[in-house]
C-alpha cells in the first residue's frame, strides 16, 4: 500500500470548503478522493498553524521553520 499523494490545489480546495462549513468531512472526502479523515486534519492543523508552505512540500520531506521552499510572492 503505497502513499497517496495531493496536488496542493486539491489541498486549497478542501481547506476552503472545510472553512465554509458548507460540507461535512465524510462529504469533503468523497469529493476529491481523501482517503482518511486525520489527512483533513492535518491540512487544517497546518493552514491553522499558518504553515500553508507544507502543501507545497514533496512527500516525506519535513521543513523545519525557516528551512522550507522560498515563499512565492
């Protein structure tokens, strides 16, 4: 069972309607194909924690703050 990996404007997407309280998880899920809810989670936690550059961040690879890819203007 491989790692499933989400382009970061399927990221956007769903903390942008998780904000809007418009749909509930279960639904959010369905949409565009997240397989487990504490992934939800964590998009949240980061965008929350305003570390919105770990969407763009590759698979595996862990930014301490400060250390992660150059923030595009």
């Amino acid at each position: 069972m491989g790692k499933n990996v989400y382009s970061s404007e399927v990221k956007w997407a769903v903390v942008k309607d998780k904000l809007s309280g418009e749909l509930i998880t279960k639904e959010i899920m369905e949409m565009y194909g997240v397989k487990n809810k504490s992934q939800i989670e964590t998009w949240m936690r980061r965008y929350r924690a305003n570390e919105i550059y770990r969407f763009d961040s590759p698979i595996g690879k862990q930014y301490t703050f400060g250390h992660g890819p150059e923030l595009s203007s």
